[in-house]
C-alpha cells in the first residue's frame, strides 16, 4: 500500500538522539506491530494511537485489514517510553494518505491520550536542543513543554493540545495554524520559603564557613551536638548561593526533566537535595539496570546536604570519592555504562559520636569501641576531599532569645556575588577552560594562577609539615585560602589567608 517517514527523538541516559519513525503498511489480516527494541510503554502505543486517531476523526487502523509495521531507527537502541506517539500517528495517516505535509526539518513528540489529546513529556529540553543542533527547523510538542522548550532559540516551537490541532496546523487547505512559543524569558523566583541567617542565633563561625565554602564552591562539613542548629545552618545555605546563570539553567533543567521529577518550568536557582541517610546506594550513586541519575547528579550545580552523614550506608560514602574530586560520576552496569554530571557542594552534618553527647557537659553513653567504629565511618580519603571542617557547638541561651536584624542571607549572598565575580574575571583572563570558581581548580591550574610571596609559601609549608597534611590537602589549603583572599579584596594570597584555610582542616585528620 504505503509507506511514510517521520522524525522524532528520544533521550538515553542524558543524551538525546535522532530517532526515524517509519510506517509500512502491507494488505492482508489486521496486524499491528513496533520493531526496533521497544520497551513495553512503547508497544502499547498500538492502541493508544489507534484510540487517538479514532477520536480525531479518522478511521481506526483496527478497523482495515491491513498490517501496519512501526520500525523505529537506530534498532540497536532502546526505545523507552510513549513520546514516540504523535509521530507515529502522523507518520500512519501519512501513510494511508488520510493527511499529506512536507516532514522534512520537522520534528515530533509527544504522547497521546485516548481522547488525541497531547500530555506533557520528560526530557524535552536537551530534545530540542537536539534537534536545533541536526538543523531541524520546526519541532512539535505538547502544549505544557512549551515554555520550558522556549529556553533554546533558533528553532521553531509549535506548542499543542491535541493531535487534531498538529493535522489541522500542518494541512494546508484548513488553514489553521498554531503560534510559534515565544523565547521564554527567565524570571528569577526569590526563595522567601528559606531560612535566612538572622534566624539562627549565634554561629557565627559556622556562617563565615558556610560564606567561604559558598564563594569558593568548598565542600564542607558541620559535626557537633544534636540541636546545634546543624540542619538549619545547611537549609539556610541555599540562600546564600548565587542564581545559575543562563548555560547552567539550561544544564540543571535538562537534567531534572530527563529524570521526570521537573515540578516547575525552569529551575533558576541552585537545585537542594537533602537524601534520608537510609537512602540506598543506587538511589544517591544512579544505576539499575539502565543507568539513571541519582541524588548527586540531581544536586548538579547545586547542593547535596547530607545530614547524620556517618549513618549513610558505608558504600554510599566511599562512593563520594569521584564526584568530591572530580565533578563526575562513572556508573557501569551489565546494560551499559555512563559517566554523569555531579559537580555540587556537599554540605555534610554530623554528631560528635552515637549518642551525640561527647565532648558536652552531657554523660557520654557510647563504649571506646563504639566511638571508635562512628569515627571510622567516613574514611581519610573522603575526610581529605572535604575542604572545611567546622565546629558547631552550643548556643547561649541569652543568643536564643535575641531578635535578628534580617536580610542577612541577601547581604552575605552580594558577599558571594562579588567574590565569584572576582574569580570569574580571573580565570578568563587565564583562559583555563572550564574553571569558573576556585573549587574547579586542579593542581595544574594553581601552579599557573597563584603565586605566594616567600612569607606566606614559608607559613603554608611549615604549617602543612607539622600537620603531616597529603598533597590534596595542601592544594585544598590554597585554593581555601585564594577564595578568602578574594572575599577580602585582597589580589595575593597573604599569611593570614592562609592560617584561616588551615583552621578548617580537621584536627585528627591531615
């Protein structure tokens, strides 16, 4: 009878790929099948499809004795869920010669309700963009991604309710056509919901800490007794972080809406993830048996609070270690392997030992042994990876019921804001690429970029020899301490910059 060809595209892992929906239709008995390794959401697109294009006006592929054969290409490559549907309607009534468009630079996506009715996808974002990089010049969507689509501009944007808009859109005796999405314009959301630092009494070392960790992009870690202020300190964190900027909107959003866990249209601010430390190890690391992103590809340009951290499972712990030190993680699973976005900061919580109360005025209930394996549990490497250590002890109660000022969280923020314009300025002005905060240095860079007056590499050198401290520490130390320098306004690293970043080093660790 016919055949027809349309364009669709699909997301594996983090990539997004071309995908060709072809339509084969041969006389004889009524059969309905998709080829090219479908998964069981694409198979039952037979019937949705067939519901839809009933409920549109069309004949019902059910009701023809003809076999109809979906192939979706590459072959070799999964196909997972039903965003496939809209193409292969388009592509089916093409092929009986119900509609008649040009398909060329035209792509489609989309899932069908019974009704033809079109429902909001996942992953659209990195589709698009996608689809603007292989020269596609138009590209069909639900009505709902529509806005998050308008993020990518040179590239036609048809948002849709149905499939009988897309037909009457495309067929050009009806003449009733859909208006292209607008460049979406990013409107930064304040965070009133957060916590503001004027609302925690006292810790004020605790909140220079998390001010350097902040400019910097340090990962740090508050260990004390319970009811400190610990998990408030790191709720509050947030509202410090500077907003991502266009490229790392573009990054984050992508990320959340491949996941299937984007609740708003963009996200704008640093992503907050706070995992329940019985969170299992796929869960944080990403895996199963396809690999997926997990808690700490979500925290991409954001924050990965990890409160009780001692309490998380052992692996889950030692599995830190590549993205603390590398910004990426490596999954490799019997389906496949990935290698992941996860350049966040950890901010890490935790008690003195079990039962919290060692070194308070409060009796002690844990045994040498069991104060001992609480310790053990986050290893030396994970300690040296963790730029700041820092002590948050009891509160005065005079502290407690004093009034705050306010607005703190907003001032300490243009604090950040100007330090990390400081360090942005520098690093272009070196061309290191792919370096936008000191954090992101590697010890290649700090050879290039920072350079110690005798005085102060004498202090840092001595200092690093009485505390026994590895490599990794001591570069850690200077780039602590440039991040200091730079929230001071200070161009050179100087001695006290220096003894700064040395206080945050653990005591019982080099």
């Amino acid at each position: 009878m016919s055949f027809s060809k349309v364009y669709s595209a699909q997301t594996s892992l983090l990539k997004a790929h071309l995908i060709d929906i072809e339509v084969d239709l041969i006389k004889g008995l009524h059969s309905f099948s998709v080829v090219g390794l479908p998964d069981k959401a694409v198979e039952e697109s037979r019937d949705r499809v067939s519901a839809a294009i009933k409920n549109s006006g069309f004949p019902s592929p059910k009701k023809k004795n003809q076999k109809v054969v979906i192939a979706l290409a590459p072959a070799q490559l999964k196909k997972e869920g039903p965003i496939f549907d809209l193409g292969i309607a388009l592509a089916y009534l093409l092929a009986v010669k119900q509609i008649n468009f040009d398909t060329e630079k035209k792509m489609f996506l989309g899932e069908l309700s019974l009704n033809g009715d079109l429902r909001k996808i996942g992953g659209v974002l990195p589709l698009v963009l996608k689809a603007k990089e292989l020269g596609f010049e138009e590209i069909y969507i639900p009505r709902d991604n529509a806005v998050e689509a308008g993020l990518i501009d040179g590239i036609k944007i048809f948002g849709a309710n149905s499939l009988k808009e897309v037909i009457d859109h495309l067929n050009k005796e009806i003449k009733t056509e859909i208006n292209p999405q607008e460049q979406t314009e990013i409107f930064y959301k304040e965070l009133d919901s957060l916590l503001d630092f004027s609302d925690i009494k006292g810790q004020e070392t605790a909140k220079r800490g998390l001010e350097i960790a902040a400019s910097g992009g340090h990962n740090i870690a508050m260990y004390g007794p319970p009811g400190t202020g610990k998990t408030m300190l790191a709720k509050a964190f947030c509202g410090i972080l500077p907003r991502l900027d266009f490229d790392e909107i573009l990054e984050v959003t992508s990320i959340h809406s491949v996941a299937g866990i984007l609740n708003e249209d963009l996200i704008t601010n640093p992503p907050f993830r706070s995992p329940h430390h019985t969170s299992s190890y796929v869960s944080m690391v990403g895996g199963g048996t396809i690999p997926k992103p997990g808690e700490i590809t979500l925290a991409h340009k954001g924050v990965l609070f990890m409160d009780e951290f001692p309490e998380f499972d052992r692996r889950v712990v030692e599995a830190m270690r590549q993205p603390l030190e590398d910004r990426i993680i490596n999954i490799s699973r019997s389906r496949g392997s990935a290698t992941f976005p996860a350049n966040f900061i950890l901010v890490a919580a935790m008690n003195p030992c079990k039962c919290g109360n060692f070194g308070t005025e409060k009796e002690c209930t844990c045994s040498p042994l069991e104060l001992d394996r609480y310790r053990k549990k986050i290893s030396g490497p994970i300690i040296d990876r963790i730029d700041m250590w820092v002590e948050v002890s009891k509160i005065d109660y005079e502290k407690l019921a004093m009034r705050g000022n306010g607005g703190e969280s907003k001032r300490v923020r243009s604090r950040v804001e100007e330090a990390r314009k400081i360090q942005k300025e520098r690093f272009e002005k070196e061309k290191l690429k792919g370096v936008k905060i000191n954090s992101d240095m590697s010890a290649k860079d700090i050879t290039n970029t920072v350079d110690l007056d005798l005085q102060t590499r004498m202090a840092l050198n001595n200092s690093a020899e009485k505390l026994g401290m590895s490599a990794r520490s001591y570069h850690r130390v200077i780039k602590l301490a440039r991040t200091i320098a730079d929230l001071n306004g200070d161009e050179q690293i100087k001695t006290p910059h220096i003894f700064e970043a040395l206080q945050y080093r653990p005591k019982t660790y080099s």
